[in-house]
C-alpha cells in the first residue's frame, strides 16, 4: 500500500468516525471547540434574571433595569419640540449656541458636502447629483425666490426651522439625526445660513 492511499484511508476514517459520533444524540450538538464562545459570560438584558445571589435580589428578577427617573444618558442632548407643525414653527426660536468662527464653518461645509450636497448641490442650489442624474424633484434652493413647502423663502429660514429639519427631516428629506450629532448639525446650519445669503 503507498503512502497516498494510506492518507486516503486514514481520513475517510476520521471522516466516519466524525460523522457518526455527530448522530448518536438527537440533541447533541456534537464535540464543541471554545465552549466559553458559545456561553455568553453575562446576563442577557431581555431575559429573566435568575440567581441565588443576595446582592443581586434587589434587582427584583430584572437584568434590564428601567433607569431612575429624571436621568438621561451620557452625552445625550434632549430636543423638546415635535415633530409637527407646530414644533416646526416654535423652532424659530432657537439659536445656534456655536460661535460663527472660519472652523465652525469649514466643518459645516464638510458636513453639508457629504449629507445634503447630493440633493441640495454645492452650492445649495437644489442642483445636487441626485436631481442631475437620477431626476429627483422637488429639492429646494436656499437662495432666490425658492419657496418652502411648509411656508415662505428657503432664503429667510431661520437658523431653528433649519435645524428641526434637519432633527426630522421633511418630505422626500429623511430625518439626518442618527448621521449628525447636535454639535454637526449647528454646523450645518451655520454653513446653510452662509449659502441663503447668495444672491
């Protein structure tokens, strides 16, 4: 016997013995490698907590507790106003709590550039990439006689009105809020507010 047919053997021995050690048990999941990859080392949040510790009975059989009232999470910021109509019309009177400074406005420009320059254009003239090539209409532009679909020029939006529309977006618009932190998005606002000025 050569040595290849030897190999040959031997694995579709090994091959066998595998396979049929797999199928003695229904239930078994067969030999396991890593078993710690397989157990998760702590408690799952969506399930019932089940311990005999003492110090962890206070959690009164919850992993996933509901946190104390009043508290919000690190580094979120809370936005009050809704997403109506109404909360569109009281965002007038927020401000950018940024400074209008060349950085705050370069990065604006970045922000504007890669999330609202490719309906909006460059130049927020509502001639971005997907109005050219793929025909979307009814993208507006923040300067000229552009009229805003909840009322008035796109040119005499207010800084607040921007924002909330950037917070939920509007029309065809989808909400930029999970793209853009609070902080960005003032960035934008600052940037579109410099864009409303051209004439």
């Amino acid at each position: 016997m050569n040595k290849s047919k030897i190999v040959v053997a031997s694995f579709c021995i090994l091959a066998g013995t595998v396979i049929f050690s797999a199928c003695k048990d229904k239930r078994s999941t067969g030999l396991e490698y890593a078993r710690n990859m397989y157990d998760p080392l702590a408690p799952n949040p969506d399930q019932p907590l089940s311990t005999t510790n003492e110090d962890l009975k206070s959690f009164k059989g919850q992993t996933a507790q509901t946190p104390p009232a009043h508290t919000v999470p690190v580094g979120f910021d809370k936005y009050d106003l809704p997403n109506t109509k109404e909360g569109y019309e009281a965002s007038s009177a927020l401000v950018n709590p940024l400074a209008l400074t060349e950085a705050n406005l370069e990065s604006g420009k970045h922000y504007f550039t890669v999330f609202c320059a490719p309906c909006h254009g460059e130049k927020g003239d509502g001639q971005g990439h997907l109005v050219k090539i793929e025909k979307v209409s009814g993208i507006p532009s923040y300067h000229g006689d552009a009229a805003s679909s909840r009322g008035g020029l796109m040119k005499d939006l207010t800084g607040g009105k921007i924002y909330h529309t950037i917070m939920y977006g509007l029309n065809n618009m989808g909400s930029h809020a999970s793209q853009l932190s609070p902080e960005e998005r003032w960035k934008v606002v600052m940037y579109v507010q410099q864009l409303q000025q051209i004439q």
